[in-house]
C-alpha cells in the first residue's frame, strides 16, 4: 500500500475513533443526559478535534512509523501531537466564545475528551502490534528460550528476539543469580531461578534454546553455566561482548552459539600496549610462515601497533596473498610486502635480509604436525632446525634488534621428530644470543584453538559428517589457547626479551581431549554417542598423554606480566650442537631410507638428552579402538 493510501485510512480510523471518544466523553461528562448534551452542539465539537488532531498527527508524520514496530517513542510523540491539538482547538473555541460565540465548552469535556482520544489512538496502534505479533506466533513456530542474566543485556536480548522478524527465538523466561530479582518480572518475563535451577527450568517450560546474556561474566563464570546447560538438550548461545551493551545495540546476529574459547575458563590476554608500541611503532618487522594460523594472527597484531612496514614471508602463495588482501583491508594505510620463500634457501633469506633491514623478526614458520614428521623425519630437520639456523644467522648478519621463536611445548622431553626439532630450534636461539647485538629469545607454548593443525577443525569436520569423532587415547590431555591471545603474548614476550630466553605461557589447565569432542559435539546441538559416536584409535607414534611446558630443571621466574614466564636457560655445549646439526644436514641432504632415519633420530637423541623416540616400523599397523563407550 503507498503512504498516500495509507495516510487516507489511517486518518479515516482515526476520525472514527476520535469521534467516539468525543461522544463518549459527553455521556460521561453529563451523566449520559443527551438533552444536555444536545445543548452544546457535539457534532460541531466533534468536526473540530477530527480537523485539528488528525492535521496534528499529519505534520508530526505520525502515520509514517510501522505499528507492528511501534514503540515508546512514538507513543510519546502521539501523547504530544495529540494534546497539543486539543489545546489548540480549545484555545481557538475560547477566542470565539469571547468574540461573541454563544456556545461554551466546558473544560472538563475538553480533559475528558482528551483522556479518551489518547486511549483510542494509542490503544489501536498496541492493538495492532499485538495482533501483527500474535499472528507471527500462529504462521511461525518460534523456539522457546530461556535468558540466563537479567540484567540490560538480558533486556536487550528479549527485546530483539520480541522485535526481530528475523529472530527464530521466543524469550519465556530469565534465569538469574541476584536474590532481589527472583520471583520478579523483567521486560514481562518471569525470573524463575538461579543458575542451579536451570536444569529443571528448560524441561519444566520445555525449552529448546539457552542463551547466555552474561557479556561482563569471567570465562570461568561462563563456563560453569556451560556445563551446567550442557546437561540439558537445548541449544545453548552467548552474548559475547560488553561493547554491544555499551552502545544499547543488539541484533540476532550477535547472538552466536557457544564456541570452545568461550569455556577455557581462563580470562582474556591484557597486554602492555606502551611496551609493545616502544620497539614495533616506526619499525621494519617480518614474519616468518605469515600464512600459518599463529604467523598471520601475529600480522594482524602488529599491524595494529603501526609499524614502517611488515613483510610477509612463506613458501605458500595463496596464505600469503590472502594474508596480505587482509590486512591492505583493515589496515589500508599500513605498508605491507609479500616475500615468497623458503627458509631452507639461505640466499633467498640473507637477500631479504639485507635488503629490507628488518629491526624485528617474528619466527613462526615450522613443521608442526607430529605423526607427519614422524614419517618424514629429513623435513622436520631441514625446516625446524636448518630454516631457523638461516634465518638466525641472517639476522645477526644484519643486526636484527629482536628476533622472537615461537616454539610448543612438545620440545619438552620429547617424544617426538617434531618436539625434538623444535628443541634444538630454541637451543640455538639460546647460542645465537652470545654473539652480535641481536636479542634472541624464543616463546614457548601448547596448542591453538583452531589452527590449521589443531584438533578442533578435524572435530568439527567429522561432527559435520555425522560421525565418529576419532580420538587417540581416552586420558589424552593438551594445553590450549585461543590465537589472538599466543599472537598477543608473543608480542608481549618480544617487548621483555633481554636476550637468551625461553618465555613460557600460562596456558592454564589442561584440558582432555575427549571431553573437548564432548563439548563440540553437545555445542552443535547433538548427543554424544548417540548421534555422534566416538571411537578411540590408539596413541600414533610420536605423541604424548601428558604434554609438558617446561623441564624439571628449567624452573620458573616470573616476569611483570602475570601470564609470561621465563624457563631456566640449560647449559649446552654450543661446538657439539654445531658439530650434531652439520650431521643432521649431511644426511638430510641424502636421507630417504629407514636407516637414514634411524641415524636421524639417534643425531636428535645425542643432541636432546630428555628424546625418546619411537621406535620407527616398516609397516603401519592398523589402530584397534579402545572398549570404551561414550554416551
């Protein structure tokens, strides 16, 4: 319908109720005597409110607003247009009355009248929404919501699941742990009890969703109402953020499921932004692997920190050039270089070097998979120790300020290739510092939510295939963190580094690999067991139960951030380790055979005390499952 058409009706009805309010206001004012009545000519007074408080509505376009969408707002602007109209009409009704007019108008039927304008159009437009409402109730099924946190961000949340007509959810109820809301009414719903209630909540008003409206609480908070919802069937979401309530905007898109970051049960990172900002600010930094999960996450940082350029290296275009598109987008005025190459090639990175004279060099390109560099023992080598080998000789050859290795956790007493490299890594990072000005220190730290070799993604995939879910052993644990805050803390790690250390992240408490698919499987909104099945394999080789963040003879000392620490350098001899790597290179550049790598992994023990290698088969066997059932 056009606005013109619209405006018509819209004026017809409202003179049909004004005209009732005006007839209804006389019966009342003179006691429903229609002789007296009849004396003060109510046609007259009723032509006059249609004229001025329909004109009135005009010019305050009140027949624009949308009723289905009307609010507060507007009913303010109809309390005003309307009674400013009526005054009008009585104020010129008066000037007559002096002029000569012989009819007088009682005041009080001017208040009454008003009273009962007010009610009508007010009340039709309500009527309306809740009729618009009702019939969305009747062509659409909405899912019943429970809203844990009454608080504004709770309010918001019900207020747009009630407005949206994108919105799936119906609010029922709040959930609530302030004993001054219980058995009250917010936003017209009912706060029907705490957090310990939730359970007999969702099956006594049968609900179908849970959304946490919570975007101050502690992840540990957080966590605790996770576990709690998740031993019900409903679909549990999050609020997640306090700058929503902030800004008083919410939209149903905000609202997203729960996600493995939001139950580390661990707060965010804080960093110190005027330490890192002292040496990145105005400086040349690369980052090595930019088109990894953890070196492209590092991008992102630093190029917060407004660095005189950063280049790009890695051998894989397509992560580069992505990485690369990313950043020109958020960051359109930061200059950014896109270097392809490989670590391996000692000209390609001692050509960079010298041309781009970097002050700060981020290492993150490594060969990370485990039961990969267990079968391919001479790539471990060559990247993880020969790769970082270049570029750290390159960078005291151009006199690098910092130089930041980001290593794992699994280069503690290894049982692994990949640890076993990553250790050697962080013990020439340690060698390298006694020579030139370069400040040398490596950041060590346990798994990534969501990285390319993370064990989230293969979860995620294998829920979406319906199943089983694949898991090595039932009591495996790894320590884990989100990106941004391994990206964050390495940067943070750099601005502390004084040369020679081993930073080690607070990654909190471990966390059991099965009880991480539980979560994701319950987050999807299914049953484990019973829709996703899970299956356990058996440990592949190279891999550990337990992982470790530091030996029993590094110890730790605590730096001014609460959540960096710094391992005990351990005495080496720097000749031998020389002497062992130049071995390792000799055979990397032939090694192929079993033997070869038999000699490998007997180099990388006389290297690293603390490896114990498995013992290499000529065969994969088949893993056998575990009788373990998961329901």
């Amino acid at each position: 319908m056009s606005y013109r058409k619209r405006r018509f009706w819209l004026s017809l009805s409202d003179a049909g109720i004004i005209s009732l309010a005006v007839w209804l206001a006389c019966l009342v004012r003179f006691d429903f005597s229609f002789t007296e009545i009849s004396e003060y000519q109510p046609m007259y007074l009723m032509m006059g409110h249609v004229l001025f408080v329909v004109t009135g509505m005009h010019f305050a376009q009140l027949y624009r607003p949308v009723f289905r969408y009307v609010s507060v707002r507007e009913l303010v602007s109809i309390i005003f247009a309307t009674s400013f109209s009526v005054f009008a009409l009585y104020l010129v009704l008066k000037i007559t009355y002096l002029l000569g007019w012989s009819i007088r108008f009682p005041t009080s039927l001017f208040l009454m009248t008003l009273a009962f304008v007010l009610l009508g159009i007010t009340g039709s437009r309500f009527v309306w929404k809740w009729w618009n409402e009702e019939r969305e109730k009747r062509t659409q099924e909405r899912r019943r919501t429970l809203i844990i946190g009454a608080g504004n961000a709770g309010v918001l949340v019900a207020r747009e699941m009630k407005t949206s007509p994108l919105s799936e959810l119906r609010p029922v109820a709040f959930i609530d742990d302030e004993p001054s809301k219980q058995n009250l009414r917010v936003y017209g719903l009912p706060v029907v009890g705490n957090r310990a209630d939730i359970a007999r909540v969702v099956q006594r008003l049968s609900i179908s969703d849970i959304v946490i409206a919570m975007p101050s609480a502690s992840r540990q908070t957080i966590k605790e109402i996770f576990d709690i919802c998740k031993t019900t069937r409903a679909s549990v979401k999050i609020l997640p953020h306090v700058a929503d309530i902030i800004s008083g905007k919410i939209t149903m898109n905000m609202i997203r499921d729960v996600a493995l970051e939001d139950l580390l049960g661990r707060e965010p990172v804080q960093v110190n932004l005027e330490e890192i900002t002292g040496y990145l600010r105005q400086q040349v930094v690369l980052v090595t692997g930019a088109g990894g999960s953890i070196g492209s996450e590092l991008c992102r940082q630093i190029a917060r920190f407004g660095p005189r350029k950063l280049l790009l290296l890695g051998n894989e275009e397509n992560g580069i050039f992505e990485m690369s598109l990313e950043l020109s987008r958020l960051f359109p005025e930061q200059e950014t270089v896109s270097l392809i190459a490989d670590i391996r090639d000692r000209q390609r990175i001692a050509s960079i070097m010298h041309e781009y004279r970097p002050a700060v060099v981020f290492h993150a390109a490594a060969h990370k998979h485990v039961p990969l560099m267990e079968n391919n023992p001479c790539e471990a080598l060559k990247n993880n120790i020969l790769g970082t080998k270049n570029v750290a000789e390159c960078a005291l050859e151009t006199s690098v300020s910092h130089f930041i290795l980001i290593s794992t956790d699994k280069a503690v007493n290894p049982t692994s290739v990949m640890g076993a490299t990553k250790r050697i890594a962080e013990l020439l990072i340690q060698g390298y510092n006694h020579f030139g000005l370069t400040r040398f220190a490596a950041v060590r730290f346990g798994n990534v939510l969501g990285s390319r070799g993370s064990v989230v993604p293969v979860f995620l995939n294998q829920i979406r295939a319906g199943g089983p879910i694949t898991i090595t052993h039932p009591d495996m644990e790894r320590f884990f963190m989100t990106i941004p805050e391994a990206a964050q803390l390495v940067i943070q790690a750099g601005a502390l580094a004084q040369g020679g250390e081993i930073f080690i992240l607070d990654m909190g408490k471990p966390v059991k690999i099965v009880d991480m698919a539980l979560d994701l499987i319950r987050l999807a909104g299914l049953e484990p067991g019973k829709d996703i099945p899970i299956v356990f394999t058996g440990i592949r080789s190279g891999e550990k139960l337990y992982e470790e963040i530091l030996t029993a003879e590094e110890g730790l000392s605590s730096t001014c951030h609460n959540r960096i620490f710094i391992g005990k350098p351990l005495d080496f001899s720097w000749n031998e380790l020389l002497a062992g790597i130049a071995r390792l290179e000799q055979i990397a550049d032939k090694g192929s055979t079993m033997e070869d790598k038999q000699s490998i992994i007997e180099i990388l023990q006389g290297i690293v005390p603390g490896y114990q290698s498995a013992s290499y088969v000529k065969e994969e066997s088949t893993p056998v499952p575990y009788p373990v059932a998961i329901g």
